[in-house]
C-alpha cells in the first residue's frame, strides 16, 4: 500500500456517493449501526490498494470525507466495521470490499470465490461463521466520474401515453447479430442507438424502448458453473451504474449519447428498473454491498429471526422500503436517471414487493406517496409489474391514479381467446376496450392499462403458437424452471413443423395476436422480434440464456418479412384512426348529439349483442363498432376529434361464420383495411360490402373494415 499521505478534510454529509465539483472529491456514504468506515482508494486497474482513509466524521448516521486530490476515474470501495451477529441482523466484516450504493460507474467483473461471502463457506455453522478473507482482488471497483455532458437541447419527449407504442427489447440481444452494425459495437449502448437500429424502430412506428435491467448486475455464481449467464439482468448490485459488460468504450457518456440519439429521432427511452431486491440473495450470499454496510437497515429481516430475510421477491431477499435512507436511495437513484441521464419513464420489476408497509401490500405506501408528491418523478412514464411472490402480491388494477400497469389479465384473456377457448367474449370485450373493469373506478384511463401478449418472460410470440408445454432443457434444471400454465396452443403439431397447413395456421395466429394487441384501447408494448417470427425453440424462462438461442436473428424468411411489413401497417393504423387511441372509456351511448353510440358490441347473425349473449360458452366470434363522430376527446389545439366509422370482426372459432354487417346506415358502405385469413393481412383488394350483407368472417381470423362515404353524400362534399 502506498503510504504517501493524502489530504483529508471532512467534507459533507450531502449528497451520498462521490461527487466531483471541480477541484476534488466528496465521499459520503449512509450506515446507520457501523462502528467505522474505511474509505479504500486503488490503482488504476484496481489490484492495488493505494490509501485506506479513516472515515473519521459523521453526520446523521452518514460517514463523510474530502479529498482535494481525487479525480473523475479514481477507484475506490468502501470497508465497513461493526458486529458480526446475523442472528441480530447484523453481517459486518471489514475484511470485505464493498461497492458505493450510490456509484454513477462500476468498474471490473466479478470474480467469484468464496473470499466474497462474508461467513466460511462450508463451515458447519454455516452463515455463523465469520470468514477472514480479503474479497478485494475479486470485487467491483466504484468509480468517480465527471457527469458533465453536453446535452444541446435535448429534453424529455412527454409522448402521450395514448400515442405511446412501447417496444421490449435487451440491450445485447437485440444488437448482437445485426449484421449492419459493426462487430465492435454489436450489444453495446452505440450499437443500439446506430442508424439500423434506429430505422428500424422508426419504420416500425414504435414511439419508446423499454430496455430490460441496464442498472450494473452480477452472474449469479451457480450460473457461471455451469457455463450460463444471468441474460435477463434481475441481479442489480448498482442502481446509479449502467451496467459497463454494454459499453463500447467503457466511457459512462455512451448510455447519454444513445439517449440523445432516440430523443432526436422521437423515440423515448423507459428502463426496466429492479428495486424490489439486489443481487447479494439470500442471507447465504456474497457480501459485496449493502450486506456488508447495514444489513439491518436495507433488508427486510424476519422480525422472528434476523438472520433470515422476508422474501417476497424469490430472488432471497426485499430490500426494506421501511427504511427512510433506503427510499431515499431509489428516489435519488430514480432522479438521477431522469435528471442527469434523461431518461423518459421506468418499468418497476415486481412493483408490488415495493409497496410493502408490514406484509400486506398498501397501494398508498409511502414509495407511492414520495412519488407523487416529487416535481420531477410525478411527470415521467411510471409502469408497474403489479404483482410480487408474496401473498397478496397480485394488484392488477389496483395501483394509485398515475401509475400504469402491465396488464396480466389482457395478456391471460387474449392467449386463451385465440386458442379457442370459449365463454369468454365478456371478458375479451372488457380487455379490447381499455379493461374499464380494472381502472375505470380508481378515476383511471385506458392508458392505465399497458397490454401485451408476450414480454421478455415466457414463450416468443412464434412460440405461443408453436408448442403446447415448455422446453427448458437447456437452463440444466431438468425442465422444471419456468412457467407451466402458458396458454398457448402448438396449432396441431409440437415445436417446428414440415406441415404447410400447420404453419400457415402459425403465422395467421401470430397475426391475429398482433392485430388485436395493437388494436386495443390502452398501450401496447411488443416484444422485440416478434414482428419478425423470433422463437427460442419453445424456452420460456431464458433468463440464463445468453446466446443466439435469445438474440435476434435479422436473416428474414420471406413469410417473417410479410409479417414485419403487416405489424409495420397495423402500427400505421393505430396511429391514423383515433378511434384505437381513446383517452377516456367508452360509455355505451350517444354522447356528443352524433345520434349514434361510441361503441356497439355486434353478434354474428346481425344487430346488438344482447345481455344472454355474453354468456354463451359456445360463442368465440362478435364484432365491435367504433363511432368516429362519437369521439367526445379535443386535440391539443382544443379541435373536436373525429374518425371514420370502423368495425371490428373477431372470429376464434374453428368454422367460418358469415358475419351479418350493420343494417344502419342503410346507404353504408364498408372497405375492408385488416383480414388476417390473408398471408398479407390486407384481404381482398377493392372488394366493398354492404349494410345487411354477411361478410366471409374465416375461421380464427380478425378484419378490420371501414365505412365509405355513400356515393349521394359523397357528390354532395365535391359540389361545395
């Protein structure tokens, strides 16, 4: 250790972390039952230690410190004294380097051995046992860093939730066999913010990215064993820290520059952020960070015994949002990533283990109420995960006015609707139309509701419609990982197939899922390749898989590239009719004197559904009418909006159904602009149809047609 004094002064309690301003470095870090802190610098590649400074001042349980002499780019860690008593909540050892909380940069890999549990490995006490080792050689390094960057004129895009299209996709996966992206910067932040990717999205019509976990994460050690990966990222060990293993150049301003580069181009940037839990495990894991500071103020110990923590996450530990220094930790975390990296909004992983007051779930805890009460997070996108291991966890529909949610219910209802299952057109009707059940009584909107047929966990799309059980072999736990009850259907056949009629079925089912999702009142989030036919070979836990068997494959067959060109028109749809981007729920009636009702539930054999219809279990078929002229919504400019008439035709049945159109307005005319039963999805070119006439409604198939000026009224407009 180099022994050179350094000058030390005692700084301040505020802000947390390492902040440079200019001339040197505050260090100040939170531990409420330490006896001593032990600031660590080190050499450039982080082997050596260079100074171990005293944390000599204190400050409301904060340990404090300045150094003139530090610099952006200096290495450090933290050692932290107090008792070793886990059966008290208690896992202090000195002898274990542990990252900043609040670190902006993480530098290094980890390097597992058992120096880095804070108990002996294989002792017969078990985690009673306190190990001696130094963890240092093995650990993360923080990093200082100078947040400067020249933003120009960038700033948060604020896209209507109505006009959102979220778009699912990871980091590495999404870039790593682009073939237009240079080999360098395939799975890296620049890779994903060059111009293919770019112009994909753009010609795509997605209006924001929803980047699964880029926090810093670690590999969970039994992965590493046997040659697997933690892919997904649910592993956060650094809330402030993209994580380095995606960065091209190593440099922090690269996850800037990507999200600079989507703001220009009108695309949005949510990240998908885990706060329910870190990467430490259970109370058997590493000692790498919060552990090793204060286990008893960030974890929720078993108040019955502290050794053991309250798990409501599965993933060993909850941090403890009880504590007032670990609510201020994700709020200043969720703040920076607005602030100073400009990030649009946050998907919240497991949101509901956040809300967490004692045991039962409180929709106004107090994480929702610092939400909403702070200038800046209160007016970003907020997405919930409503729903945690523990009981009670599963609040669909019930977080506060603000929040949007992933949609369980639409994703469980359109899965089993277009396998064929029947009795459930009530409930297909309710997730079409924004899902006012769930939100509509909380004084919600549609947009409340985020839906989705797939997302990054459980079956592709391709996927959904090719197999009927999971096929898990390949995450070497014998099968038994993942999600049994997946409400798919393989269409006749396991996994791929020679069948023409089999894959013909396939890629229709594919289209009517897409058709619908994007159709839908609410806010459709697609997952990344499914407009592209992307499967993983029927795996739908591929957290450990980090491989091509997850990576996007960008050689298109040619029925993949009708498929992109069909989700690319229905995106295009969506955007153009209003009638698909409601801002309030439906009423059922005449609203606005257009002498016609907002929406109108049409049965096969023509006219209204009626109350003893809803619930026949045979039906699997029924038409939905949109009023343009009924929209009661003004733009931004305070103009009445208005559509075409538009009406959708939904047929799950294994028979074709001859669809008996309206017979009002008798002069209708109607164009069809969708009809999956198609290989393009456009139907038949030119073909009209009449009021009363009964349209070719092909088994398991959706249309989407369009009332036509009639021919009097029509001469009437060219006349003015």
């Amino acid at each position: 250790m180099n022994r050179r004094d350094l000058a030390v002064w005692p700084g301040e309690a505020y802000p947390l972390g390492a902040t440079w301003d200019g001339q040197g470095v505050n260090f100040a870090i939170f531990s409420e039952h330490a006896e001593k802190v032990e600031l660590c610098l080190f050499d450039p590649k982080g082997r050596r230690t260079t100074h171990a400074i005293d944390m000599r001042w204190q400050t409301d349980q904060v340990w404090h410190c300045y150094l003139p002499e530090a610099r952006p780019g200096t290495l450090y860690g933290y050692r932290v004294y107090g008792p070793y008593d886990p059966s008290n909540g208690h896992r202090f050892n000195p002898k274990k380097l542990l990252l900043d909380p609040y670190a902006k940069d993480v530098y290094g890999q980890l390097r597992w051995s058992d120096a880095l549990f804070g108990y002996r490995v294989g002792h017969p006490d078990k985690d009673l046992s306190f190990d001696r080792r130094d963890s240092a050689m093995g650990m993360l390094k923080s990093r200082v860093v100078d947040t400067s960057f020249s933003w120009g004129d960038d700033k948060l895009l604020r896209t209507p939730w109505h006009d959102t299209v979220i778009y699912e996709l990871h980091v590495k996966g999404f870039t790593a066999l682009h073939p237009d992206i240079p080999p360098q910067l395939r799975g890296t932040y620049e890779g994903l913010a060059s111009p293919p990717v770019i112009e994909h999205l753009k010609r795509l019509g997605v209006t924001a990215v929803e980047l699964m976990p880029t926090h810093t994460f670690i590999d969970d050690r039994h992965l590493l064993e046997k040659d697997l990966h933690n892919y997904w990222g649910y592993n956060s060990i650094g809330f402030f820290a993209p994580d380095s293993r995606y960065s091209a150049s190593g440099h922090l301003n690269e996850f800037k520059t990507m999200v600079k580069r989507f703001h220009s181009e009108g695309i949005e940037v949510i990240l998908d952020v885990v706060y329910n839990h870190t990467g430490e495990g259970s109370h058997m894991g590493p000692t790498l960070c919060f552990r090793g500071i204060d286990n008893r103020a960030y974890y929720r110990v078993n108040p019955e015994d502290n050794r053991y923590y309250k798990d409501f996450t599965g993933c060993g530990n909850t941090l403890n949002m009880r504590h007032p220094r670990v609510l201020q930790l994700i709020m200043d975390s969720l703040r920076y990533w607005v602030l100073e990296m400009h990030v649009d909004g946050f998907r919240f992983d497991l949101a509901s283990a956040l809300a967490r007051e004692l045991h039962a779930v409180d929709r106004l805890g107090a994480f929702f109420d610092i939400i909403h009460q702070d200038p800046v997070l209160s007016q970003v996108k907020l997405i919930a995960e409503p729903w945690d291991l523990g009981e009670g966890g599963y609040q669909v529909g019930n977080f506060p006015v603000g929040w949007t949610e992933w949609n369980g219910k639409y994703r469980d209802t359109m899965r089993a609707y277009w396998k064929g299952d029947g009795g459930l057109i009530g409930d297909m009707a309710y997730r079409m139309t924004g899902s006012s059940d769930l939100y509509e009584h909380g004084g919600r909107r549609p947009y409340a509701s985020i839906n989705f047929i797939t997302c990054h966990d459980g079956f592709t799309l391709r996927d959904l419609v090719s197999y009927n059980e999971k096929h898990n072999e390949a995450n070497g736990e014998d099968n038994r990982d993942g999600e049994s009850h997946n409400l798919s259907w393989n269409c006749g056949e396991e996994g791929p197939s020679n069948s023409q009629h089999i894959n013909t079925l396939r890629l229709r089912q594919q289209r009517n899922f897409l058709a619908t999702l994007l159709l839908s009142q609410g806010v459709p989030m697609l997952t990344a390749g499914d407009e592209m036919g992307r499967s993983q070979q029927g795996n739908n836990n591929a957290y450990c898989q980090d491989s091509e068997l997850t990576w996007i494959d960008w050689t298109l067959s040619k029925e993949n590239q009708e498929l992109l060109k069909f989700v690319q028109r229905v995106i295009k749809l969506r955007k153009e009719h209003p009638n698909f981007r409601r801002r309030y729920f439906f009423q059922g009636r005449d609203i606005v004197g257009a002498g016609v009702k907002d929406i109108t539930w049409l049965r096969p054999i023509g006219g209204e559904m009626t109350d003893k219809e809803w619930h026949q279990s045979f039906a699997r078929s029924l038409g939905l009418f949109l009023a343009g002229d009924a929209i009661d919504e003004h733009d931004e400019r305070g103009e009445k909006i208005s559509d075409d008439n538009l009406i959708l035709l939904f047929n799950a049945h294994h028979e074709d159904i001859p669809f008996v159109l309206p017979a009002e307005p008798s002069q209708a005319r109607w164009q069809v602009l969708l009809d999956t039963s198609y290989s393009d999805g456009n139907g038949a070119p030119g073909r009209l149809y009449h009021a009363n006439e009964k349209f070719p409604l092909q088994k398991r198939s959706f249309v989407l047609l369009k009332q036509l000026i009639s021919p009097p009224l029509l001469s009437m407009v060219s006349s003015i």
